[in-house]
C-alpha cells in the first residue's frame, strides 16, 4: 500500500496537484516559479511556504521534485521542477470538472 492511499491533501495541496497535472495537459513540467505564478494564492504566498507542500507532497509519494535542464538530483543552485508521480497519476489523475 504506497502512502497515497490513505492521504487526503488540504486544499492548496489539491491546487498544486490540479496545477501540476495542467502543466503537464499542456506537454510542460513547471519549475517551482512557474507553478507559483499559476497558483491562485501564488502571489501572497512565499517560496519557502510552496517548498514546504511540495516537500510534503514529496514525502507522501504524490510528486518527485526534479533539477535541473535534465531534471536529475538536487544540487544547489538547480532549478526545480515538478512532477506528479505514477501513484499521483492512478490516485488524482483529474477528470474534467472533477474535485478531489
């Protein structure tokens, strides 16, 4: 059983899931700047606040944070990209005018 089963995301974690998934409709993985632009509390909120969902995300196997032109491991400096994961992808794969 993968830890998505029996998590719930709070609201602004299903935005950033919707939003990720958007991207991606589009043929685009969104660097973290990208994805904070699109977010409709983007503009009051921090990078360090998006960070800390997406590392939670993270931690509870819903996206894989990516660096980089090639989007390998973190090294400082990289630029980060988001990417839903397979789990992400069978659990919370939107379906039009669906909410989860």
């Amino acid at each position: 059983m993968s830890s998505l089963d029996n998590f719930d995301p709070t609201d602004k974690q299903a935005e950033i899931l919707r939003t990720v998934f958007n991207f991606l409709g589009k043929g685009q993985i969104p660097s973290l700047d990208e994805l904070k632009a699109a977010l409709s509390y983007g503009p009051k909120v921090s990078k360090a606040a998006i960070s800390c969902s997406l590392r939670y995300l993270r931690d509870h196997g819903a996206v894989e944070l990516v660096y980089g032109k090639n989007h390998g491991p973190e090294k400082p400096g990289m630029k980060c990209f988001i990417k839903p994961t397979p789990a992400a992808y069978r659990r919370f794969k939107p379906i039009p005018d669906a909410e989860f």
